[in-house]
C-alpha cells in the first residue's frame, strides 16, 4: 500500500470517527431523560440524530475502497 493510500485512508477514517463521535453526543441527552424515565423527543428527532452514526460507519467500512478509490492516479 502506497503512503498517499495511507494517508487517505487515515484522514478517512478519522472523518468516520468524528461523525460517529458526534453523534454518541447528540445522543448523550436523549439517553439521560431514557434512565429518568422521561419521555424523549419525537421520533423523527431520534431519527435525524442517528444519520451521522449511519455514515460514519458506512465511511469507516468502505474506507479501504474509498481511499483506493481516491489514489488511484497516485500509484
């Protein structure tokens, strides 16, 4: 694997984990008012707040593909 595949695929991975991590912090409130029996936001909500949990583990498992992807003309 070349150094720009490396390279790629790090700062690829490291975007995944920020979407993941931000949306474990979007979630951190809802999951509080679930242990105190509150009742959470609407579904809808719920929903919207899980889209960067979704893409950031897409971009975590297709990232060896991605990064290949993007160096392709590199090599």
């Amino acid at each position: 694997m070349s150094p720009y595949t490396k390279a790629a695929l790090s700062a690829i991975r490291l975007i995944a984990a920020g979407f993941i991590l931000l949306s474990l912090a979007w979630y951190c409130p809802d999951l509080i008012l679930w242990l105190t029996h509150r009742v959470p936001h609407r579904v809808f909500v719920l929903v919207l707040k899980a889209v960067p949990l979704v893409a950031g583990a897409v971009l975590y498992w297709k990232s060896d593909d991605i990064a290949r992807w993007l160096t392709k003309d590199l090599e």
